[in-house]
C-alpha cells in the first residue's frame, strides 16, 4: 500500500512506521535520512500525544531551538511523496525554527531530526506562546485602531505635545497640545 512512497530527498521508498507505543498513528520514515512524512492531521496527533498536561512557556528553550535551525543548510521544494507536486515551505508554530514541507491535499513531511525539535518546542509551551503572540496582535490592532480613532495627527501623543513647542510651529498646535495634555492628565 506504501510501496510507490518515496522519500522527496533520498528517492528510497519509506517505511511505515508507529511513533508512539500502542499509538494507531503510522508515519512513514526514510531510512537513509531519517525523515518522516505525516498523512494529514497526523503530525498534529502525534504531538498533541506527547505534551505536557501542564504545560508552561519556556523561552529560553524556544529561542534556543530557534537559533539552531534558523539558516536551513539548503532550501529547496521537494515533491509529495503521494501526489509528487511540490510542496509548499512553511513555518510551523511561532519560533520552533521549523520549516516543514506541506502537501495542501496530503500532509507534512519532516527533515530527519525536526521532530524532535517540534517535541521539544511543543514541552517548552510553544503553542502557548502560539496563542499569546496572535493575542498580543490583535490586542495592538485594536489600540492602533482606536489611537487613529482619537488623534488625527498620529498615534503618539508626544509629537503633539512636544513636536510644536520645540519647532515652534504656531500656538494652535500648541493649545491643542496643552488641551489633550489636560484631557489625558
Ligand atoms: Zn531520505
Ligand atoms: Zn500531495
């Protein structure tokens, strides 16, 4: 059933695979370089198994991986080892450092070694981070969105309230200073 899969690098056939003891998920693996490439959904599977029920953000862990895989030795589009399209390079989750290549219709294939790395990042809280930063984004949309709303000369109160009196640009700018300075304090 899996003989016509083949590794996108090595061009050897893979083996399937179990990853996890008594786990129904099988991956395939190359042999030679140790890759591994996950039908879809089953990547996600296999690391929602193995993290932590108490998981919390370790930074330093993150960044670390990060540094370490943060110049791929050879960036190159590698076929679908199903459909033998290209696939597309993407990051996967906020600073693992890892670039997976995707099959939009099939799956995700791994270079030998990055899952351990996914292992890592997700025991570090990674998907923690994950939610934070998209929280942190959309949190600094709103504020841009609603500062623009309130002060049509920019979102920085300084520029009105310093900028006029050091440039001496005219007492209008400088009572519209002085009065948001007064709404504010
Ligand atoms: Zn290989
Ligand atoms: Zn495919």
């Amino acid at each position: 059933m899996n003989e016509s899969r083949l590794c996108p690098h090595c061009r050897l056939v893979l083996t399937p695979t179990s990853l996890l003891d008594g786990d129904p998920v099988e991956v395939d693996v190359c042999p030679r370089c140790c890759g591994i490439w996950f039908d879809v959904n089953e990547l996600e599977q296999v690391l929602e198994a193995v993290r932590h029920p108490e998981a919390r953000v370790d930074r330093r862990l993150i960044s670390s991986l990060a540094e370490r895989h943060a110049t791929p030795v050879e960036v190159r589009y590698v076929p679908c080892p199903i459909c033998a399209e290209r696939m597309n390079r993407c990051a996967h989750g906020h600073r693992s450092g890892i670039v997976v290549d995707r099959c939009h219709t099939h799956g995700v294939w791994l270079d030998g070694g990055e899952l351990e790395v996914l292992f890592e990042w997700g025991a570090a809280g990674g998907h923690i981070l994950d939610a934070a930063v998209r929280e942190e984004r959309r949190m600094e949309d709103q504020r841009r969105e609603r500062a623009a709303a309130v002060e049509p000369y920019g979102s920085d109160p300084l520029c009105l309230t310093l900028g006029p009196r050091r440039h001496s640009s005219g007492w209008l700018a400088d009572a519209l200073g002085d009065f948001i300075m007064r709404l504010m304090g």
